[in-house]
C-alpha cells in the first residue's frame, strides 16, 4: 500500500499472505520474499507441504523512527541520504555539497 502523503510503499504484515506476487511486480526489486519466524526463532512452517512460510518484506524507512532511516544516520561517510525527488532544491543543494 503507497502512504497518500509520502509515497512510501508499506507492507501490512498482518494481511500478507506470501503470494510474491508484489515482490515479482516491484520494478526496482525492493520488496522481498523472506522466511517467518517466531519469537523464539524457529521457523513457521506450511502445515501441509512443510515448506517455510516467507510473506513480504522491504525497507520501512525507519516510519517509526522520528530520527528517519537508520542507514542514513549511521553511514559514516554521509554517503546515503533521502530525498524526496519530486522537489528539485533539496537534491540541488545535496549534489552542490558534494561537488
């Protein structure tokens, strides 16, 4: 689900149900399939087939963080930043610091 006022793609853990079919779409190959498990770190498994159980997942941006994404705050050498490429000042100003 996009976010109306950020754009920020989310995936709602607790309605997917690990068809892929979001991570075969993503065009930037973002959104990945990956192995469920408990809290006690043991792998779920489909009742049926045995196989592990993988639902959706991808960066969140750290949504929950009022610092922003981690990354970003812990790469020493300021090499990762976000920016929000539909206003062109804010990347203006970050590429005129690295040149």
């Amino acid at each position: 689900m996009r976010d109306q006022e950020s754009g920020v793609v989310q995936i709602h853990e607790s309605i997917c149900v690990g068809c892929g079919t979001c991570a075969s779409a993503c065009p930037y190959e973002n959104i990945r399939m990956t192995e469920v498990f408990d809290h006690q770190g043991r792998l779920y498994r489909d009742a049926t087939t045995d196989l592990p159980i993988e639902k959706a997942t991808k960066c969140d941006m750290c949504s929950k963080l009022p610092s922003g994404p981690a990354c970003v705050a812990a790469c020493p050498h300021d090499a990762l930043v976000r920016i929000d490429l539909t206003e062109s000042k804010p990347l203006q100003e970050w590429l005129d610091l690295r040149s």
